[in-house]
C-alpha cells in the first residue's frame, strides 16, 4: 500500500480503528490539489493502485492536520513550474 512511516500509519488506523468517512485527503491531480474524503481517494485510485499514496499533499481529520508534505515546486512541464509557497 504505502512506504511504512507516518502516512502508512495515519492510513492504517483511519481504515481499521476509526471511522474514515472523517479523514479528508488532499491529494495532486494534474497539478491541482483536490479534497476528497478516505473512502473516495481508496475507491478512485483502484485502492492505490492508479494513484499511489505519493500523490497525497495532507490528511486532515476534523480540520486538524494529521499528515502533510512540502510542495515546494511542482513541475507544471518540461519548462514550466508552478511555486506553492
């Protein structure tokens, strides 16, 4: 599923200790940070399989910050970056 580490284990214990309809992961598609809930990002990348755990940016429980990394720059294409700082 995930590399061990925070990720895995925030996403261990939404989907087998709690109730992950209140997890809400922000995640990049295309360049573009979208927010769905656990269930959604489980169902939509195929559980991991079509979008792996690396394209998630943060995971948020009842607006409190649980998980989130750096975007610093995000290659927009071969020429082009977006900055998101």
């Amino acid at each position: 599923m995930t590399k061990k580490g925070k990720l895995s284990q925030i996403l261990s214990k939404a989907l087998y200790n709690d109730i992950p309809e209140l997890y809400i992961v922000g995640y990049l598609d295309f360049n573009e940070v979208k927010e769905i809930t656990l269930p959604e990002f489980i169902k939509i990348s195929e559980n991991f399989e079509t979008s792996p755990a690396t394209r998630i940016v943060y995971i948020k429980k009842e607006n409190v910050a649980l998980y989130s990394k750096s975007l610093r720059k995000i290659t927009k294409g071969p020429d082009e970056s977006i900055d998101k700082e």
